[in-house]
C-alpha cells in the first residue's frame, strides 16, 4: 500500500515493543501533573495508556429527542405499577 508516493513503513515487532515501553513522561504533550496522575491509576508507559480501558463510560450513541425521553419514562412508570 503507498501513501502520497511512498510505501508505508511496516515497523517490526522489537520497533512496536519499544514504542509501547515509552514512558509516559516522553510522550508528547504529557505534563508532570498528568504524569503524577496516570502513575496513581498504574499507567506508566505508552502501552498501558493504549490497553487502558475504563471501568465504566456513558454510551452517548443512543441520541434521542428530549420529548421522546419523557414519553419512555411515563411507559417505565406506567409498567412498574401494573
């Protein structure tokens, strides 16, 4: 596969380990308040950031329209008395 004229480089495995083995004090952008941060959560390389998944999140793919919300809360009301 080519990009702008160039084949794209396929780093090897030893290249990817090593970039994953960053610590996150390298990484770009990364201050030492960040750093302090991610250390209290066990982050301390590039490869824990990427692996790191959150305990939980909120699923914002679910988009509806704020009257069609009330109308499924009145249903739930209605339903649990019954």
């Amino acid at each position: 596969m080519e990009h702008a004229g160039t084949p794209l480089h396929q780093p090897s495995s030893d290249e990817v380990k090593a970039r994953l083995a960053t610590p996150v004090e390298s990484l770009q952008g990364v201050r030492s308040n960040i750093c302090e941060r991610l250390h209290r959560l066990d982050l301390w390389t590039a490869g824990d950031l990427l692996f790191h998944f959150p305990r939980g999140y909120q699923d914002l793919s679910d988009e509806r329209a704020i009257i069609d919300l009330e109308e499924e809360n009145q249903k739930r009301r209605y339903s649990a008395k019954s």
